[in-house]
C-alpha cells in the first residue's frame, strides 16, 4: 500500500515543473506581442485600430481627423477622443466600470500635438492608480469601447455613468 501512495505523489509531482514551466513560456510569449494597449500604430492618424486605449512610451500623439460630425481630436490610431460632463477640471472621475468602456487615454511621456491640436493646451494629469491620462483644454480624454473603428464617433451624446460624453473640436470644446 505505501508503494502505492509513493507512487501517486512521484506522479503528482512530476507534473508540477511542467506546468510551470508551459506558464512560464506563455507569459513570455504574452509579455512579446505586438499591438497591446501600450503600444502605437505606426500608421498615424486614422490607422486600423487595435485596442481603444491610447498610450506610448514617449508621449501620447493627440491630433484632428474628419468624421461625420467634423473634426474632432482623435489619437494616433485614429479612435475618436471624448470629455465627460462629470469631470470637475483636469481630476478624472471615471474608474472601474465607466473605464472599461470609456477607456482613458494614457501617456508615459509629454503627450505630442499633431498638426491643428494646440501643444499649449495638451496636459496631463495624475488617475488613482498612479498612470498620467491626457488632458486637452482641461478636459481628461477617453476613448469609447463602443467605437469599433477609427473614426467612429459613436459615444457623441451617450449618457452612460450618468453624464454626458461629448467629442472635442480642435478648440478642445464639446461639439
């Protein structure tokens, strides 16, 4: 019987270093993909988006692209920027559910103005988790889950969180 038991926990073992070790190679594997949230599209403005999140090791390009409502701020792949009514000054409000599908748009740097978006007005501003989300005119941006391409503009007058959710002009006003 103890024959037995020995046996079962060798085989139980065993198995443990290779499953950490498959861990270890998809983390790996996970952790070299292309095109996650913090990475840019080379393609500029009104590129294929792949992710609603706009951040950069350098610093956030803000710039203009012509929707179907104008032109409105956009980041470098293209998607859509948005102010919330609910914020108060450059103090972003929107966490946890309102995030996910009203994505900030983060920096690691100075965020960079393309042509027609004013350098004066671009900023940033601390969020409760440590990261910089970009400010225009004052108003913290954000991306909308909802927009599936660049140039949509879906989340224009959208009353989720409880305030509304507004596109800016290059003057960084809601249109």
């Amino acid at each position: 019987m103890t024959t037995i038991i020995k046996r079962r926990s060798l085989r139980r073992r065993a198995w443990i270093p290779a499953v950490l070790g498959l861990a270890a190679v998809a983390l790996a594997v996970a952790g070299c993909g292309g095109g996650g949230a913090s990475s840019q599209s080379a393609g500029g403005y009104g590129a294929a988006s792949t992710s609603n999140v706009a951040s950069s090791t350098s610093g956030a390009s803000i710039g203009l692209a012509h929707t179907k409502l104008g032109s409105v701020l956009v980041d470098s792949k293209g998607n859509t920027l948005y102010l919330w009514q609910a914020d108060r000054g450059t103090a972003s409000t929107c966490y946890g559910a309102c995030a996910s599908a009203w994505p900030p748009v983060t920096t690691n740097g100075k965020p960079m103005a393309a042509a027609g978006i004013a350098a004066s007005k671009l900023g940033v501003t601390k969020r409760h988790d440590g990261t910089s989300e970009v400010t225009y005119n004052g108003h913290p941006l954000y991306t909308f889950a909802g927009d599936g391409a660049p140039g949509q503009t879906n989340g224009q007058g959208s009353q989720e969180f409880g305030a509304e959710w507004d596109v800016l002009s290059a003057a960084g006003n809601k249109l």
